[in-house]
C-alpha cells in the first residue's frame, strides 16, 4: 500500500495544474488564468511501490460558472523516457525529494492498473490516507461476455481532444478518461463495455457522482 506522506510540495500539485491546464484541448476557460481549488480523486496502488497513482479532480472557479477537471496523474523518481509530452511538471515533495509529475493517461503503470481496477484486480484507495480503501469509488464491466484485455501495459494509441482522451487498450477497445466531470445520468450509450465511477464536492454543502473512465467500442 502506498504511503501518504503529510508534507509539503513545492510549488503544489494545485500550482502545477495551474500551469499545465490552459494548454489541454478540453480546459474550456481558454482566455483565463485557472483559479483552481482541490475537489476530490482517489489513488490506486503501483503494485512494483516505485510510482503514486493518483485521480485529482479539481475545480476551476476562472470561467462564467465553476467547472470540474478529472486529471490523473502519476508521480516519479525519475523522469519517465518518451514522455515529455505528458509531463505537467517537477516538485520537491517534503519527504522524497524531487518528483516528476505526468498526465497518467500516458503513462502504462497508470493505465494498466486503471484497467486492473475494471477487472477486480486492483482496490482503489482513499486520496489523502495511508492504507485506507475508498469503497466509494466503483468500477463495473458491463458488456456480456467482454472481458478487458488481459496482460495489457500500455495503450498502443493516446489521444487527446475537447471530450476527454481516448486511449486503444485492446483489438477494437478504447478507454475514454474523462476530463470535464458531469454528474452521470445512469443512462447507458450504445457501445460502453464498462466504466469507473466515483465522486467529488461541487461545493462544501454539495456533491456529485459521475464517470471518470469509460470503456467502450471503437465504433461508439
């Protein structure tokens, strides 16, 4: 189980998003700096301990009305080789030093344990507590018969686009991670095999649920 260090980063997981957002093709707040606050997520576990896994949602306060971003990420000792593209940036965390910071929609160990995760192989865990599972956080796999892609490391294809990015896990097999969060309507659509669901804070009195990951045919 990964350990949750009560320290500092600096410059934060927050001001490094800051950053990083306004350059993604679904940040809708193009013309604004983001005024950003933390709004929930939860962690999976790298079963080698070399990498943290981590869902962050948050929200950004900078356009007409508040809006939601689902960024995975994934932290490293080192920098991850052919992957610049994906890096949001470096931070001194308190305790372990330097760490480099990724959009985890491109890097393997995130994405196969996110597909772990929708096979029942992988519990998620709570976002800001040591060894704690977050039953909250659900994943289902919906299509009858299908099964995701056994022995999968990496997507072979990673795109990104004003709805989220889509990431070819399998013959045919697309996961969609989800970027702006919605709450979910329960509805199903043509062509979802599966998909992660958890929750975040609209505000300190309110919350939602929606979909962060969805896994669904090519053709849907």
């Amino acid at each position: 189980m990964s350990i949750i260090h009560k320290t500092t980063m600096s410059p934060t997981k927050v001001e490094l998003l800051t950053a990083w957002l306004p350059g993604q093709p679904w940040y809708a707040a193009a013309q604004r700096a983001p005024e950003l606050s933390k709004a929930g997520g939860f962690r999976l576990d790298d079963p080698e301990g070399e990498v943290g896994i981590e869902f962050m949602v948050v929200r950004d306060d900078a356009g007409d009305r508040p809006a939601w971003y689902h960024v995975p990420m994934t932290y490293r000792a080192a920098p991850l080789a052919g992957a610049g593209q994906a890096l949001i940036g470096t931070t001194e965390h308190g305790v372990l030093g330097q760490r480099w910071v990724y959009d985890g929609a491109h890097d393997a160990v995130l994405v196969s344990q996110l597909l772990a995760l929708l096979q029942g192989r992988a519990e998620p865990q709570a976002q800001s507590l040591s060894d704690t599972p977050d039953p909250s956080v659900t994943a289902e796999v919906t299509g009858a018969g299908f099964e995701v892609p056994a022995g999968v490391a990496e997507a072979s294809a990673v795109a990104n686009g004003p709805d989220g990015t889509r990431l070819l896990v399998g013959d045919g097999v697309v996961l969609q991670v989800t970027r702006v969060l919605r709450p979910e309507s329960g509805a199903e659509t043509a062509g979802v095999r599966g998909h992660v669901s958890a929750g975040w804070r609209l505000s300190e009195d309110d919350e939602a649920r929606g979909r962060f990951a969805v896994l669904h045919d090519t053709v849907s």
